[in-house]
C-alpha cells in the first residue's frame, strides 16, 4: 500500500510507525531529485535535512531519529538513551526506547523492519547481498529472542529492493553463496555463460523461514524498473551516474 510518498502494510498500523520513502516530495535536485536523504551524494546538508524532516512528519514521527554508518555488514547496534549520540558503523539498529526512531538508507538493497506485537522493540536492517550471506536478519531476530520475545509475536516487514529479473551477478558470486550454503542455488537463475539472475527477497525470506518467523510481509516493490518511484544504484551505475538514497524508518506508535 502507497500512502503518500511511502509505502506500507495495513498489517503493522495498529503495533508501529513504518515507512519505506520513495524517491518524491522532497527538495532535491538533478540526480537526487527529490527526496534524497543521504549526506553522501551530491546534495546539501541542508537539502538532506528538509528531507529527513518531511518523512518524518509524512508519518507523523516527532522523534529523534537515529542512523547508522552502513557499511554491508550483519553488525547490529542497540540504541539507547545513553548511546544515541554516538556515532556507530553497521547495518542494523535496534531499540526500545519509545522516544528514538530508527532510519536505514537504499537504493536497491533491501530494507527490512523488524518488531514485536508486545511493542518491546523495534529493529531496522540494511540488507544488500553481503548482508543477505552473513544473513543479517537472524543477527536481528537474535536481539527479541535473547529478550525472550516468542517468535509468534515476531512481525518482519520487507520492503522494496532489486527485483530478481534485474539482479543480474556472475558465476562467481553464486558460487559464493553456494559455498556458504548449497541450499541457496534455488536462488539463482540461469541467464547465460557468463551471469546468473539472483533472487535476493526471497532469500531474505527464506532465511526467516528457517528462523521460525511465520509473521512475514513483503512490499513486492522493483526499485530498478520504477524510475519515477525509487532511486536504482544499479540503474544509474550502468550509465555512469549517481544517484540519491530512500529513507525508510520505523518508530513506536506515540
């Protein structure tokens, strides 16, 4: 479900705040038009800002909201009152503290949000495919069931990333999975001799599976194929061009 310019689930309305942005409604321009949220691009720090500001007010989010360096790893941080000020590099964030929202960036790679409907914690991944082989989802699931949170009353929220006809690898980096685990090959696709087509949500998916997860919505959401919705690293590398990042955050209900 599209609200605005966010997508998400009517499943979660009742337990959190999420939303994954799409490209528009921000004050961006050129390569990063609109809604760029990250620091790293083309962009000024005080375009960047506004941007933040009008996602979180789109979803009517009047916390601090905390980020991480991302760097395509399984590391998971857990923030707190103390901690939020630090600055930590990782892929995952995890809190619950009700006054910190927690907000990952992409352009491709996968968003992933993950609670529980005891409204403990919340949790915000950045999965690309290293983050998908050190299967950082179950490094995120680890933190509820650690607080003995039943896996029954875990909710997973995936949202929208490179779609399986557009993720295009060679022989090299399946065999890299393969070797991880020989299961994955059901995640590859022959193209030709020399590429493979790579199925990196329902991998995420069926990592989750194995951890027991049963509560698992999808917004099945190609970001390469929808020029107007989403910024495409991989879209815009192949014309030697950069591109913005998507926010996507999740919070407490107030």
């Amino acid at each position: 479900m599209i609200t605005k310019n966010y997508f998400t689930h009517t499943k979660i309305k009742s337990f959190v705040k999420a939303g994954f942005f799409t490209r528009n409604g921000g004050v961006s321009k050129k390569e990063n038009y609109s809604l760029n949220c990250s620091l790293n691009q083309k962009d000024s720090k005080k375009n960047v800002e506004k941007n933040i500001n009008i996602c979180l007010k789109n979803l009517n989010i009047k916390k601090k909201i905390k980020f991480i360096r991302q760097i395509h790893s399984n590391k998971v941080i857990k923030i707190n009152r103390k901690n939020i000020g630090k600055k930590y590099s990782g892929d995952g964030l995890i809190t619950n503290n009700k006054q910190i929202a927690l907000g990952v960036l992409t352009a491709d790679c996968c968003p992933i949000f993950i609670f529980d409907k005891d409204k403990k914690y919340i949790c915000a991944l950045h999965s690309g495919w290293k983050g998908a082989l050190k299967n950082i989802t179950a490094k995120g699931v680890e933190y509820f069931v650690k607080q003995k949170i039943i896996k029954k009353n875990i909710v997973v929220l995936i949202g929208p990333c490179l779609s399986f006809k557009n993720f295009e690898v060679s022989k090299d980096f399946k065999n890299k999975f393969i070797s991880k685990n020989k299961k994955y090959s059901i995640f590859f696709k022959y193209k030709n001799k020399e590429k493979d087509l790579f199925n990196l949500r329902r991998l995420i998916n069926y990592q989750l599976e194995e951890l027991g997860i049963k509560n698992i919505y999808n917004i099945n959401r190609d970001t390469f194929s929808n020029k107007r919705i989403f910024f495409s690293h991989r879209r815009e590398a192949q014309k030697f061009r950069d591109t913005g990042r998507m926010l996507n955050i999740i919070a407490f209900n107030d």
